[in-house]
C-alpha cells in the first residue's frame, strides 16, 4: 500500500474487509467479508419487513403498525412480496455460509445443555472456532424457518387455491414458526449487541479486535494468530 | 356492509372481544322450509336484484342449479341434490345462503378489525371498508359460505339484506318466494314456526323431520326445515358444523401463548444482562503483546 494512502488516514481494515475475510490487519481480524455483510442484512431488513406488515395482521394489538404502510390492506398485498425477497435472501445466505456452519458431532450438544450453558457463562469455550455450535443451531434452524414460512405463505397467499383444512394447517405453521423465530431473533440480537459488547462490529464494519476473537472464539483466533506466538 | 344504524355486538379481531349491549334487540331469522321449496329461483334473482350484484354466467353441470357454489356476485343459491332413498328418487332443493351463526367461524378467524361484524340482531355482516381479503373467513366458515370477489378483492356474502331487515322489511328472498316456504321474523317465532311443520311433515310420513339450527355454532339465524332431518349432508349441509378446532386452537391458545413467548424472549433478554452482565467485560487473558484496545 502507497505510503500516500497511510498518511491520509486510509483505513486499510475496512478496506481489506471488502473482499478479505478471516485476516489479521493491525490489531482487528476481518470476521465477515463485504458480501457476507450485505447478505446478512438483507436477510435482516427484508425480515423486519415481514414482520411489520405481518404483527399487525397477526394481532390487533399491532394493528397501529400497518399505518407504516398504509393500512391493513397494504400490508395483506406487500407482506407476500416482503416474504419471498426473505426467503431468497436466506437462501443465498444458507448456500453462503454452509460450508463455514458444518456442525462437528461434539457440537450438537449445543442444541440443548450446551447453550444453557453457554447463556450461563459456564461453557469451555477452548474448542470454539470461528462460529459457536449455538450459532450454527442458530442458522440451520433459521433457514428451516424460513422455509417453513415460505410454503405455508404460499398457502396464504393463494388461498382460494388450497382446500380449507390445508389453509387452517397454513395459518398454523405460519403463526408458531413465526413464534418461534422471532424468539430466536430476540435472543440473536440481544447476544450480538449488549450481551456480548464488539459483536456487532463484526456484522457493520467487519472487524472484531483481537481480544474479541481469543475471548469468544479463541480456537478461530489460534488458527489465525498461532498458538500464542503473535 | 357497514350499517352504522345498527350497533355492533361483535367485531373481528376486536382486542377486547365483545363490544355492544346497550340495545337489546331480538336476533332476527330466516325460516326456509326446504319441503315446500319448488326451486323456482325467485330469491336468486330477487337477491340479485336487490343488492345490485352483477350478472354472473351460469354453469350447467346437469342440474337445474344455476352454479355449482355460492359466488362473490351470487349470494343465494338453490342446491338441488338427487338422492335415492330406498327404492325412490328423493330431489331435494334448499336454498343456500349465510346461514349468520350466533358464534359465527368467520368472525373469529378475521383478523381485521371491524371487517366482519355481527349486528345486534344477530345479522353477521362483512364491511368492505375493513376486509383485507385474505379469505381467512372462509377458512373459519364451516359452511363454506363468504366468496372472493376478484373485481374488489374483498370477500361477499349474504347480508340477510341488513339495509332492508333493519328498517322492518323482509329480505328479498322472503318477498319474492311464491311458495311461502321463507318467513322472516325473530328467531323464537321462526323456530315454532318451524317446530309446527316439522309435526306437520312427521304426521305425513316424514318421521325423522327435523329443524336445522346447528348447536355446533351456537344456532343459526337461518332455520331450516328438513324432511329428512336425519340426513341434512343430503341438503349439502354438514352434518353437526363447528367453528374448525384449528381456528380455535389458533385464536385462543397459539396466539395468546405466542404473544407470551414473544414477551418472554424480550424480558429473558433483559434479565439475563441485569443479572450476568457483559460477556467479556472482563478480559480472561493471556493478552498477546501486539493486541491493543479491549474486546469492545
């Protein structure tokens, strides 16, 4: 890099986080990659989407939310829509980071004691690398939700197609899915913002310090770093 | 269609659920005798005409009856079912309409607030200002009764002709039937009305006659009169309709315990940071030499 570019406070992290991932650059490691990062918050966005258009159809209580739109009957027509572009954004998410989330057979635990424990602070987090086994729980079970709010919108959204019991069938899956995933989501956001403080740097700038890395993902941060050698 | 005339006793997706009972009025209903129906139409084309519904091209499927199902734009319809009955033909007609339950499936499954509302004479009514036209109704209904309409993307049934009914007259079906076989009145006169026919068919032969007024939903404002009571599937009618257990179960558990879930989650969250705190506020070490800055 010209030395020029140093001397006009050119950001060499952010820079390298556009198409660099997992790099060490200075004291920060590129966590996600610029295409990691838009894709994630597509996913994101076209979901809080869906869920504005779709809580006040959900319940009255929400109902002020379809002002936003411009009415219930806005949402009814733009929420299908909403839903396909977050299905195809968590497609191209799922294929994405697939090969990065395979799950070891030591992680499944994390489906059930090993997450409470996690939430415990009482989790061994030597063999953790560059995801947690919560995480990866995180985006198989996200990317079923998905697909399980796809097919049971398409029901909703065609219904005069579908026979009666596969409608009420429809609405079901869709309500408890959505349920379930938003709770999910909940505890997605509060674990990547107050709860675990750099976190959220990873997904807006890219970057996460090194003490980051060795705290949470201190197996990432040996592949990366050598074992306490730099 | 929104009579602001009448109040209100029930409206969809209300938060509070029931609303109204300053005025008590008596539920109103139509009584069809099925048994002295002659399948002449006249209500179709009296309903038609009445609530300016646009002609709607008729589908020949080897009866006399107009279209296979109730339509948008076709609100009252005569089933004429064949069936044989021992070694005779039975042709029954009935006249099929929204038959305005008293625990109506529609308005339980409507998630707009105010689209579908039940007056307080018992009239289920949809307004089109509110309906979204996601046809949950139809998946509430039990008698598969309320139609999209393609042209105004809202649903449409039988308003058991509100505008008419609440300034005294008569739906416009009961005006026009040659035959006597519709009355229009409060439901207590039209159930005797009925109970007398009823003995009046059993002493002629009917002996299993009977009056359709489904407990399932909580009777209907439409009661009908069968010379085969113990079969009303004959009619096209089902034979003991609920409001679906999945719209129950959805409305009066998922989605409480869902709202619950959704709070839980948010109030988990917070508990969890008031009572454990940053994860990596406190640095564990071993610090590597280079490494400056905190974790944050």
């Amino acid at each position: 890099m010209s030395s020029v570019k140093r001397q006009i406070g050119f950001d060499e992290a952010a820079f390298d986080a556009r198409t660099a991932e997992n790099v060490v650059v200075g004291g920060e490691i590129v966590r996600h990659r610029l295409s990691s990062r838009v894709i994630h918050w597509t996913v994101a966005n076209t979901f809080f989407l869906c869920l504005l258009t779709g809580l006040p159809i959900w319940t009255p209580v929400f109902g002020w939310l379809g002002n936003l739109f411009g009415g219930l009957s806005v949402c009814r027509i733009l929420h299908p829509y909403f839903g396909v572009a977050f299905f195809l954004a968590s497609l191209t998410m799922f294929v994405h980071w697939s090969r990065e989330m395979k799950m070891t057979r030591e992680e499944r635990g994390w489906v059930g004691p090993r997450l409470l424990a996690y939430l415990r602070d009482a989790e061994n987090h030597e063999k953790i690398g560059k995801y947690n086994g919560g995480q990866k729980v995180f985006f198989y079970t996200s990317f079923l939700a998905s697909l399980g709010l796809l097919a049971s919108g398409i029901v909703g959204w065609f219904p005069l197609s579908f026979p009666q019991g596969v409608r009420i069938a429809a609405i079901i899956v869709h309500d408890v899915t959505f349920v379930l995933f938003l709770v999910s989501i909940v505890f997605h956001i509060y674990l990547a913002t107050t709860a675990e403080p750099g976190t959220f740097n990873a997904m807006t700038r890219g970057t996460v310090s090194k003490a980051w890395a060795r705290i949470h993902h201190p197996k990432w941060y040996r592949e990366l770093l050598g074992n306490g050698k730099r | 269609m929104a009579v602001n005339e009448l109040e209100v006793r029930r409206s969809s997706a209300s938060v509070l659920g029931f609303l109204g009972g300053a005025r008590k009025l008596p539920t109103v209903s139509k009584y069809i005798d099925t048994s002295t129906c002659i399948g002449c139409k006249a209500c179709e084309i009296a309903c038609q005409e009445w609530n300016d519904l646009p002609e709607v091209a008729t589908v020949q499927a080897g009866s006399y009856q107009t279209l296979p199902d109730l339509h948008a734009g076709y609100w009252n319809l005569i089933r004429f079912n064949e069936m044989e009955h021992g070694d005779t033909l039975v042709w029954l007609m009935r006249k099929d309409q929204c038959m305005h339950c008293e625990d109506p499936g529609c308005l339980e499954a409507c998630p707009a607030p105010g689209a579908i509302v039940q007056y307080a004479n018992g009239i289920v009514d949809v307004n089109p200002d509110k309906c979204i036209g996601c046809a949950y109704c139809a998946s509430g209904c039990p008698f598969n009764v309320p139609k999209f309409a393609e042209k105004t993307g809202k649903m449409q049934k039988c308003t058991l002709c509100v505008d008419r009914s609440r300034v005294g007259l008569e739906p416009a079906c009961v005006k026009s039937c040659p035959t006597g076989c519709l009355h229009f009145g409060t439901k207590d006169d039209m159930l005797s009305l009925a109970k007398g026919r009823v003995a009046q068919l059993k002493a002629t032969g009917f002996a299993q006659a009977a009056v359709y007024d489904p407990p399932g939903v909580g009777g209907t404002a439409v009661v009908t009169v069968l010379a085969h009571g113990d079969h009303p599937e004959w009619y096209g009618l089902p034979k003991d309709p609920q409001v679906p257990l999945g719209v129950k179960l959805w409305k009066g558990f998922l989605r409480p315990l869902g709202f619950l879930a959704v709070l839980g989650a948010v109030v988990g969250a917070f508990g969890h940071h008031l009572y454990h705190g940053n994860k990596g506020h406190v640095d564990p070490g071993p610090r590597d030499p280079d490494e400056t800055g905190t974790a944050a």
